[in-house]
C-alpha cells in the first residue's frame, strides 16, 4: 500500500528554443542569404523581434523569431488537455536591407534614377527571399505559411523589407513521432 497520495501529472522537460526553433532559423537563413544577388556582408539570427539597422550598406540579411503563441485547444472545446497534444504557432521573420540613397553632404538630393534602382532591387530581394522560401529544404516547413511582405524604410540610408511566415510546432516537451 503507498502513502504517496494522489498523482501529479508532470509535463515533460521542455526543450529550449534553440533546440525547436533554431535549426529552423538557421536553415531558413542560409537559404535567404544565398538567394540575395548582390550578395549581403552580414547575415544573422536576430536576437529578438526587432532589427539594428547597423551594416545596411555592405547589405544584411536576417531571419528571427517574432512570436510564439500557442494555440488555445480548451477554446476549441477540448475537454482534456493531454500537454502533448498542444500546438504552438511560431511567426518568423525573413528581411533585408541595403543601402539607400540619402542628401549628400552639399545638400543636393538622390537622381530619380538611384531611387529607381533602389526601389527595383528591393522589389528583386522580395522575389528572391520568397522563392528562397519556397524551396529551403527545411523539414517542418510543409506547414507554413508566407502571410506578408513588409517594406521598410527608406531610414537613416537603409531600406529593405521582411517577409512575415506562420507554421505551426508540437509542443516543446514531446516527440515529433
């Protein structure tokens, strides 16, 4: 006979993010960096959701993690909530930047011409990061989607854009089969 009393479910011991999401992060940016022509100086897993617009002139790529939800099954009219069983949405982002032209130091403003220029390589990075999506071989990948492109800028000499895409991950703390 056992006097422990009553058990306890106990979740199983969560993976980290760089053990769920990071592979991801990675792969996603090595596709993202080698469809970018011109090629970029910089590319990086940003830590956090937002981007420093540091190095846009030798060009940047990035990719990072803009949230993590989980998806509410007892809202759904779940009745048991198996800790295996839960879903969570990640939401990435996938951007650019690159230089941009600015007044110059006698104060004369950017030839229509270079604003083109730069507003048609931006459209060219757009086009290229998507398909670099499409086609990245990254497993977990067959359940996403690509929602938004987002312009950006022109700011501080940069301009550029970032894809916004969704997929969904199994819970942190469970087996994948």
């Amino acid at each position: 006979m056992s006097l422990s009393g009553p058990k306890t479910l106990v979740a199983p011991a969560p993976l980290s993010i760089t053990e769920r999401i990071g592979p991801i992060l990675s792969e996603l940016l090595g596709c993202a960096e080698a469809a970018l022509d011109p090629p970029v100086a910089r590319a990086y897993i940003a830590p956090g959701n937002t981007v420093a617009w540091d190095d846009c002139c030798n060009g940047q790529v990035w990719v990072c993690l803009l949230f993590l939800e989980s998806l509410a099954l007892a809202k759904m009219g779940a009745t048991h909530m198996d800790p295996c069983g839960l879903v969570w949405t990640a939401t990435f982002g996938i951007g650019v930047l690159r230089c941009s032209s600015t007044i110059d130091d006698r104060g004369e403003i950017a030839s229509a011409d270079a604003l083109s220029n730069e507003a048609l390589q931006m459209l060219a990075d757009e086009a290229a990061l998507c398909q670099a999506i499409y086609c990245c071989n990254v497993a977990p990948l067959n359940r996403y989607e690509l929602t938004r492109w987002d312009p950006l800028g022109p700011e501080g000499g940069c301009v550029g854009g970032e894809w916004t895409m969704t997929m969904q991950v199994n819970n942190y703390g469970c087996s994948d089969t």
